[in-house]
C-alpha cells in the first residue's frame, strides 16, 4: 500500500474517533497496516477522503442489502449485536469478495445528508429573520435529497428550550420554545444547542429549493438505502433522525434539480418580500477552487442589488481552512445590502451541538 494511501487512511480514523464513530476508526486504521493490500487495490489512485467515504458506504450499503452475513452482524444498523471494534477481518473480506463493485462505487460522490446539519441551518435562519423580519427563500447546494430544506420543520432543543413546529402552518416558539401540547416533529435534535440561543422569532420558509449534482429522492426506497449506507454504523441515533427526516419529506415538498452549485446560483436575483438565503455545509472541500469563487461571485452579485425589502443572506457550515478531516465547523453569516460577514458560532461537522457565540 502506498505511503499515501496510508496517510489518507489515517487521517480518516482521527476524525472518525474525534466524530463519535470508533468502528470506522478501527476499520480505517487497521485498514492503513493491511498487508493484503486490498484496500489500496480498491482505491487504486482515487486517494482523496471522498473516496474513501465511498468505499465505506458502498460496503455499508451491501450489508443493508443482506449480502454480507458475517459483518453484518457487527454492524448495529443491520441488526448486529457483534463486537463492532471486531469487524476488521470480515470486512475485509467483504472487500476481496466484492472488490470490483466497491471499486465501482466509488465514481459516485458520497451522500451524507447529515440532519444534524439542520441545527446551524435553523439557528442562522432565525438570526437572519430577527434582522430583517421577512418570510425566508431557501436555495441550498449540494442538497442530495433535500432533507434540510425541510429543517424548519424539524424540533431542535437547548436546555433551555429551543425551536420546533406545532400543529399551525408556520409556526412560531414561545419564548423560545416549542409548544409542549402540540404533535412533535419526528425529527427531533436533542441538545443542538449550545452556550447562547439563536433569537426567538417566528421563522417562515416560502420556497425550499436545491441543487446536487446527483440528487435523490427521499421517497425512493433506492435513494433512502444510498443515505442511510453513508451514515455511520456506530451512530443509531444518525440513523434515527435520518429515517424521521423521510417523514417530514414526505409532507413537505421541496425541489431539488441535478446541477452544479454555480449553475445553479447563475443569475441569483433578490426576491421583494422575502429574504434570499443561500445555504450550504461540508460541502466546500467538493467544489473545485474556480467553482466556489463563481458560487460567492453569484452570491455577491445578487448582494449588489439586495435591498432592505428583498436582502441576501449567505449562510454556511463549512472548516475553517475547507479541510475535510476538520472535526470542527463554523456557522458564518454573510448579509447584503450592508455586506457584513459575522461567524455565529461553532460545532462538530455533523453539526451537533452548535456552541453559539
């Protein structure tokens, strides 16, 4: 195995360990000392992390299909009640049994709709609205099923209350909290929340659209297996509020096209009457550098014409230095007419929990 290739590996376990997940941890880093080779032989030159996370959820998707017996008895999401650390040797065997598919898998870029994500998302929404009192439009990049386009509707608590819809429309916290008699959400993020609350006030999403390059619908019992395969086997409750989100998204229509982000964003204008947030996280790290400087280029452009009836809002959850093997994100804040970048606060990049400056 190439030095390189160990590296890589490496690194992954580090932030796997530092993520909440020691199974990938194990698996990665005995996977670094494998004297077989046969994760080098699967990854050949495609070294970047992306890749890697690929090669994990495309194993991880042959277990949820029921085509490997023996690790899927470490894989609690399977059902496993094995020694997850223990899973090395038939997972690697899976490899040598199915390399050529796992090889293959990895031309798809990975889907980690991450619901988690949804606790940045809303907290900086709600600090938009406290600013500017308008209705959100929501346009997210590299939304894969559009899960968080519908995270307005998800329940996200602080130990001191929190956000979360009711039984009406829109509907808003009471004192920062959601009302306690009406039906929850099944998306429930427990201890999202961290330090200081977002502001108190009633957030209302008048469209909800996205973009990937390989979108998925959340109705399809294809596309729900591809999501679930990319969470990690370790984190039931990922898996949980993963399966909670497919609710809401039966009962909350979002759009989601198959573009790229600057495409998507050619020729973003403001709305009158409502606030323009465009949104995305953990998403820097797979646009190239040419894409994302066109992306804040379309963003900024938009900002130019951005008044205070029809603002832009630039909100995004990404590493400081774009780095995949960050552990720690920024939730940052970029707002027009006056221009003003603030960075709201900090969490894991899985997004729970959010510390809030």
């Amino acid at each position: 195995m190439r030095e390189q290739v160990r590296e890589q590996l490496l690194g992954q376990a580090r932030a796997c360990a530092e993520l909440g997940s020691p199974m990938y941890a194990e698996l990665l880093a005995r996977a670094a000392d494998d004297p077989g080779g046969i994760v080098a032989e699967v990854l050949g030159e495609r070294t970047e992390i992306g890749f890697v996370l690929g090669m994990l959820g495309t194993v991880h998707r042959i277990v949820l299909e029921g085509r490997a017996s023996d690790l899927a008895a470490h894989y609690p999401t399977a059902g496993g009640t094995k020694d997850p650390l223990d899973a090395w040797p038939a997972f690697r065997d899976v490899l040598v049994e199915h390399a050529a598919e796992v090889s293959a898998g990895l031309a798809d870029p990975p889907q980690t709709n991450e619901v988690g994500r949804a606790a940045p998302l809303v907290g900086g929404l709600l600090t938009v609205v406290a600013a500017t009192g308008l209705p959100v439009r929501l346009l997210e990049i590299g939304a894969s099923a559009g899960l968080n386009l519908r995270a307005d509707r998800f329940r996200i608590l602080h130990e001191r209350g929190g956000y979360g819809p009711s039984s009406s429309p829109h509907p808003p916290p009471v004192n920062g909290r959601a009302p306690l008699d009406s039906p929850d959400s099944p998306v429930v993020l427990p201890d999202a929340w961290r330090g200081a609350l977002p502001p108190s006030v009633p957030l209302t999403v008048v469209e909800r659209r996205g973009c990937d390059l390989a979108p998925l619908d959340p109705a399809s019992p294809e596309a729900r297996l591809r999501l679930l395969s990319y969470v990690w086997p370790d984190q039931t409750a990922r898996v949980e509020r993963l399966r909670a989100a497919f609710e809401v998204a039966a009962r909350v229509p979002a759009t989601v096209v198959r573009a790229g982000a600057a495409e998507f964003l050619d020729g973003l204008a403001p709305a009158p009457g409502a606030v323009t947030v465009v949104w995305h996280s953990s998403m820097q790290p797979y646009m190239s550098e040419d894409e994302a400087a066109l992306v804040v280029r379309h963003v900024e452009n938009a900002g130019a014409a951005a008044t205070g009836d029809s603002p832009i809002a630039y909100l995004t959850f990404e590493a400081r230095d774009g780095s995949r093997l960050e552990s720690v994100q920024v939730v940052a804040l970029r707002t027009w007419p006056d221009g003003n970048r603030r960075v709201l606060g900090e969490g894991p990049s899985h997004g729970l929990p959010i510390t809030w400056f």
